[in-house]
C-alpha cells in the first residue's frame, strides 16, 4: 500500500466536469504510513486539469479489498457555473473516498462524494444537498 499512486477523480455531473474544461482531473497520492489496516499520506491535485491548490492529508483503511479514506484539504474552493475557481480561507469539506483493489492489488477504483449539507436559498432558506460525488480511479507506480 506504501508508496506513490497516480490517479484521477470525475463528477457524476456531466456539466459541472465540462465546465472545468477538462474530462477528469489527475492527482498524486503518496502514502507513507501503513499498518496492515490504516494509512495515512499525502494528496496533490493536478492544477493544470483543474485540480486544488495547496497539498492535502489522506487518512484511511482496508477491509480486505475495499477501501475507504477521507481527503482532507487545507482550503475550501468554490466552483462557478462558468468554471472559475476560486479558493476561501475556510477549511474544505471533507471528500469520503471508497472504491474496490483490482485483483494484484496495484489499481483501485470506485467513487467520492461530499456529504449531504445545508445550503441558504437566498440567504435565508435552508436546503440540503450534496455539493458534489463521482468516480474515481489511481495506480500504484
């Protein structure tokens, strides 16, 4: 489990993916802490195929060949309509990871999602929903 792993992550949402202008978005996992059970590393999205800025934390486990961990980003990012991506200085939500090991235990796939929150409607109308989940895939190298 130790080690580098190249991988990307997509939205369910078709609109929202082309807005960014790109299919997917590539990021670098490298995790450095294993034992047996729970890890911990460290996450860098691609910027240039719309990924955040700034280096986020990995903490997770496995369960036989499913897997689950949160990434945890230092800074909170706002996605316009239009694309425009924008960064506030608040923590970002947590993304929930889980996904399934190919069978040599190299490739791992399955989705993301945020969970379910409160939003204001026009400032003052609460409303849940969930800011964004996919898919997602990575190699370890």
């Amino acid at each position: 489990m130790t080690g580098t792993w190249l991988g990307y992550y997509k939205y369910d949402n078709k609109n929202l993916q082309k807005s960014f202008g790109f299919d997917k978005t590539h990021f670098t996992i490298i995790i450095n802490s294993f034992d047996q059970k729970c890890f911990k590393g460290n996450v860098t999205d691609d910027v240039k195929s719309g990924g955040m800025e700034d280096t986020g934390e990995i903490v997770g486990q496995i369960d036989g060949e499913n897997i689950s961990f949160k990434k945890l980003m230092p800074r909170k990012s706002i996605i316009y309509p239009n694309g425009e991506l924008k960064y506030l200085d608040k923590k970002h939500p947590i993304l929930f990871y889980r996904g399934k090991f190919s069978k040599d235990k190299r490739e791992i796939s399955g989705e993301w999602k945020f969970k379910i929150t409160i939003g204001l409607l026009f400032g003052f109308i609460p409303f849940p929903y969930r800011p964004g989940k996919g898919t997602w895939s990575m190699t370890l190298q």
